[in-house]
C-alpha cells in the first residue's frame, strides 16, 4: 500500500506540475510581414517576404505566409516592403567615457556611480540608433553589462574588453612627467582608479592585467602597442611594448581560449604586434600597403574606422596627429578592400557626449571605399564574425548575430528605403529607423 501510495503521490506532483507548465504565460512572437531583407551577406534585398519570430530567435523565413504557432501571443507588422535588416554593430566602442568629457573622468577619485550612470544611458541611446551588439574597448563596463542582460538597463549586447592595458609612458598615461610610476611607488592614474586603464611594465604585470580583465569577465584584451592621436607622452612613431611582454598577453588571452587587440598605427609597431600573435589591428591609418598585404596573408583582422579631423577644442598637438591619420586612412581603407583582409568596423568615439549621434554617420563615410551593401556587410555579419573570436567566453551563443537568419537572434531594423542602394538611410535613425528589436523585444515601433 505504502508503494501505491507513494506512486500516486508521485504521478499527482507531476500532474500538477505539468498543470501549471501548461498555465505559464504563453510564449510571444512577431510577424514581419512583405518586408524585403538584407540578411547580412547578400548584395540585393530578396523579394517580398514574410519572417516569424518566436521568442529572441527567429523561427521562420519565408515568401508564403506563417501561420503562428498556437498557444502563441503574436505582434503583426505590416512592413509594406520596407527593408528588414540585422541590428547594427560597432566593433570598436568606448561606452564608459562616451558620455562624458576628459576632465570628468581624469580627475582625482572619479565618481564612479556618475559614470556608470552616464554608460546606461548611453547605452539606451546606442541601441536607440540601431546598434544591438557593441564591443566595449576600454572601460569598467562589466557593470552596466551585466544589467543589460538581466533586463534592467536598455542597451546592446556587450563584449567588453575591461581595462586597455599600457606601458609606463604609452597611449593610457595622462600622468604628469615628474610623477612617478607606480612601480616606483606611484599611486593610481585617475583612469586606473576607475579601471579604464592599466599601466604596466614588463612580462608579469602584463600577465596579472591580462588576467585582471580575464578574471572580471573580458571577452578580449585590448594593449596599445603604438602612439595615440590624443594621448600626450607618446608620438604616433612610438612603439609600445617589446615583443615579450606582447607575447605575454596573448599567451594568457590563449590560455583563457579568446584574443588579443591591439590599438596600433604603424607599420613597425603592426608587424611586431602580428609576429607576437595578435588577432586583430585596431586602427591602422598610418600602415603602407606592404603592411596591410602581410595582414592579409596572416588572416588578420583589420578593425578600423573614418577618421575626422580634430575640432578646434583640442590642442595644436592632437589636431595634428589626426590630421596625419586623416590623410592616409582612405589608402589604408582601399588597400584593405582591394587585398581582401578581414575586415571590421567601429566608431572609437569618446570623451565628446555631443557628437555620440556621429555614430551612424561615421557608418555611412565608408561608403567612399566601397558599395553600400558591402559596408552593411561589414558592420553586421563581418563584425559579428570579429565578435566570436571569443570563443567560449562569448556570452552569447544561443544564435548567430549579424544576420537574418532562420535561428538566428532576434536583433532586427526595419528601415524605410533600400540602405543597400542608398547607404545614408542609416544617418538618421530617428526618421528612418521605423522597429527596433533586440533579443525579441520591440524596443521601438513607430508604424
């Protein structure tokens, strides 16, 4: 008796749980419906099409109409053959400074809760433009990370880098000349304090930076291995880092299973990057064409963006820094079309809040390069393969990115007009952009 008894019990537990599986909420889809798609790779848009969307995945693709799964809640949009397209990416962020200036985050003790504040709602306005899956650069952006995910800050997909790792003297250091490292017994940099930076010299401390970001959640590393246009202490001729201690950082990357990025510009300080084992250039404006062939045939990848000239806030110095990397990007931009090298693209804004709206109009400058559809190419299924470099510390894995795909994430435009023909639909989003879906949520619909 004890046994039936037991079984019973055992068959009613399951009965009700099954009860109350079959009274959850059902799951929610939307339909596109004759909308014309650019699924990522394609030059031409396809015909007349309808796609379903189940949840954060899409289910179907298909010119004959869906029906809707039943125990279904289902959104409609009519998309009167407008353009569906896969979210946005910029491969090349710096969502933790780009709402605020210099002189709010290099002072000292930085208020760290002002700018975590800053990043989210930088990050909503990011995706407000289009931009469902960033890679975070340089920066303590684990944070508003990990509140995006579990849905409490809107915003893109997050590959963060953690702190940019640097020498004494290099890209990171805004530190006066007489004070001393903190080798010597120097204190924090302001950026350090707030881990945007770290400024380190010598095999092992490279090895405890690299695996300080690797512990915190990195998806990628990022050192500065050449000069910068807007740092002081170095020139763009300077190398950073000596091969060793280069070679450290990918061999911890490595044994963490992802890569290593490097800002770098030059020829000499590519190579040396390269032949230590990086992955991926950031930048590269100042490289000659011998320079991006060996990146090509290394199966390198070349992150990079179009350049501005300096504004003339900035001092004489930066504005003429840039200005040198403004005057060969666009060679550096045909050599790498022309050689077929991996190619991605970003915006490396920062440090100027007004000008964040640049980021879709910095998309469009490539169209001097090369075809619009090419350009979307890039920054949706070319950066999405750049993104998953990180391997098994990817956090996102329960669908491609980057395309309009069946079983695909859900990150979706949908656009008034043709940007395959007509690149600078993308310039003005809030007119333009009519849904914005990321992970399966309607984040805005104005049809």
């Amino acid at each position: 008796m004890k046994t039936i008894a037991k079984s019973l019990f055992v068959l009613s537990t399951l009965t009700a749980a099954l009860s109350c599986h079959s009274q959850a909420a059902p799951k929610t889809a939307t339909l596109y419906e004759n909308v014309r798609v650019f699924d990522g790779t394609s030059e031409k848009l396809t015909p007349p099409t309808n796609v379903l969307v189940v949840g954060n995945v899409i289910q179907t693709i298909s010119v004959k109409p869906i029906q809707i799964p039943s125990g279904t809640t289902a959104t409609f949009i009519a998309g009167g053959g407008r353009t569906l397209m896969p979210g946005l990416s910029d491969a090349h962020a710096h969502l933790y400074i780009a709402g605020v200036t210099a002189d709010q985050i290099i002072v000292p003790n930085p208020d760290i809760a002002f700018l975590d504040k800053v990043a989210s709602e930088q990050a909503q306005a990011m995706l407000m433009r289009g931009f469902t899956t960033i890679r975070d650069m340089a920066g303590p952006i684990f944070r508003v990370k990990d509140a995006i995910d579990q849905g409490k800050v809107i915003g893109p997909r997050i590959y963060p880098s953690g702190s940019m790792v640097c020498q004494t003297s290099g890209h990171c250091d805004f530190t006066p000349p007489e004070q001393l490292p903190r080798s010597f017994g120097g204190p924090l940099t302001p950026l350090e304090q707030v881990r945007f930076s770290s400024i380190v010299d010598g095999r092992a401390q490279v090895l405890t930076a690299t695996r300080f970001n690797l512990r915190n959640g990195a998806t990628q590393i990022k050192l500065a291995t050449s000069g910068g246009g807007e740092s002081h202490m170095d020139p763009l001729y300077v190398n950073e880092f000596t091969s060793d201690e280069i070679k450290a950082a990918v061999e911890a990357a490595t044994d963490f299973g992802t890569y290593v990025s490097v800002h770098s510009y030059t020829p000499h300080s590519v190579r040396r990057s390269i032949d230590a084992g990086v992955t991926v250039i950031e930048h590269g404006q100042l490289l000659d064409e011998a320079t991006v062939k060996y990146m090509a045939d290394k199966g390198i990848w070349l992150s990079t963006q179009v350049f501005d000239e300096a504004g003339p806030s900035f001092p004489p110095d930066v504005r003429a820094r840039k200005h040198e990397l403004v005057l060969n990007q666009g060679n550096v931009w045909r050599w790498a079309v022309k050689n077929n090298v991996k190619l991605a693209w970003g915006t490396d804004l920062l440090f100027e809040p007004q000008n964040m709206y640049m980021q879709n109009t910095e998309l469009v400058e490539m169209k001097q390069f090369m075809t619009p559809a090419h350009a979307l190419k890039i920054v949706t299924h070319d950066n999405a393969q750049l993104f998953a470099l990180s391997g098994k510390r990817n956090p996102y894995t329960e669908g491609k990115l980057g395309v309009v795909q069946e079983g695909a994430y859900a990150d979706l435009l949908l656009v008034d007009g043709d940007p395959t023909v007509n690149l600078d639909i993308i310039a003005d989003p809030q007119k333009n952009f009519r849904v914005i879906m990321k992970d399966g949520t309607i984040y805005k619909n104005t049809l």
